[in-house]
C-alpha cells in the first residue's frame, strides 16, 4: 500500500527549520465541527515533534463524531496522545467529562488551545495529565466510558505498551474510537487487523480511502456491543 509521508518525516522537516530560526515558530489552524468553531494554536518546536500536527486522522475522528451526531454528555472520557488537544476538546465541548493524557512535554500545547476553545463554564469537565502508556497507569481509573485515540498507531515499538494501556483503561462497558491512517514499514494495518482483535471487538465505522484512514469503534472481548 502506497503511504503518505510519514509522521517521523513531517518531524525531521520541523526539526530542521526550528535550526534556522533563532525561536518556535507558531502555527494557527481553524477548524469547524459540530458548530464550533476550534481555533488550534501549534508549537513547532523540536520538543513536540509528531505533536505540533493536526493529523487527518484527528480531523477524520471529529469529522464522525460530527457526521454521526455523537454525544458524549455525562461520560467519562480518556483520550490518549492528545497532541494538540483537538479531539479532546471537541469531546469536552459535546459534553463529556474528558482526560486529555500526552507527554509531559506536550501539555503546555494542549493547555493552551483549552484556554482558547474552552469555555470557563465548561472546564470542570476537563483535565490534563501526563501518561506514559504501559507506564503510568496505576494513577489512571479501569472504568472510562470511552477512550479516544487519533493516530497513535504509527511506532511498532510503543503498540504493546498501547495494547497494556488500553486494556487497562477498558471495562467492558467501554467503548474506544481510534483513528489511524496506515503507514507502510511500521505494522500499523496488520496492529489493527491481528493484534487488536485479539483483545477487542474491532469494527470499521468510517473511511477515508484516499488517505488511508479508518475509524475503528471497539470494545473488549466479551463484552455487548456498545451503544455510545
């Protein structure tokens, strides 16, 4: 399968412009979902790397909540590699009691476009933590009502670590979207088609061919289809 260029491509460029500026750039994107209107602030700095993007997959993933009228009002959401915060903030906006988890580095990024996009009224809903996956997750709860995640399925060597976190995070009645544009070299097709299913229910609920994204929606085995 042919691929689009790479996450770890995109970062080299940024780190190689950062060292001909004397300071970060910033970058300012507008983004429309669900009738609001996002404004995402980005440190392009090497620091962040991979996160001072908004990846398709990001936009693919708010673009079905927003094409399946998805609400997340009263529940309990995580979302793992938060980046630029979009998702989650999208999610906290439609409702949800919402974690926003990345790198300690990258918080700064996602606090900020909080202060942007979120509503005072609004941010008792939302907090941000840091999380190593496979790492941190005895100060993280096992009964999230949905896990969020938007390309993060783009480094073979941190997918077991995903699959702990995941596991962890999941009870039965969890429901996970995950959206993921498929790379040649990094496993991430046979992740979702071979290592995923044998923990999860695992169903394609959207897809953008042309860019080789797919939105999963998934469950743990055993339990009942969710109904979020």
């Amino acid at each position: 399968m042919a691929a689009t260029q790479s996450r770890e491509q995109c970062s080299s460029k940024a780190r190689e412009s950062e060292n001909r500026t004397p300071t970060a750039a910033i970058r300012r994107s507008n983004f429309e979902f669900c009738g609001f209107n996002l404004k995402i602030v980005r440190f392009m700095d090497a620091e962040l790397g991979v996160s001072s993007y908004v990846w398709e997959a990001g936009v693919a993933l708010c673009r079905y909540f927003e094409k399946e009228n998805v609400s997340f009002t009263g529940k309990k959401v995580i979302e793992l590699g938060s980046g630029t915060g979009i998702v989650g903030i999208l999610a906290t906006l439609l409702g949800g009691n919402v974690t926003m988890t990345d790198q300690p580095a990258i918080l700064r990024q996602i606090n900020n476009n909080i202060s942007i996009n979120v509503p005072f009224a609004c941010r008792h809903r939302l907090k941000v933590c840091a999380l190593t996956w496979g790492e941190d997750l005895n100060n993280f709860n096992t009964d999230y009502d949905v896990v969020l995640g938007s390309d993060i399925v783009y480094s073979s060597s941190s997918y077991t670590a995903l699959v702990d976190t995941l596991r962890h995070l999941c009870s039965q009645r969890t429901t996970i979207y995950l959206a993921s544009e498929f790379r040649s070299g990094n496993g991430s097709l046979s992740f979702h088609e071979v290592t995923l299913p044998g923990y999860f229910n695992c169903q394609v609920v959207d897809r953008l061919e042309t860019k080789y994204i797919a939105v999963y929606k998934m469950t743990k085995l055993g339990s009942l289809d969710c109904k979020q």
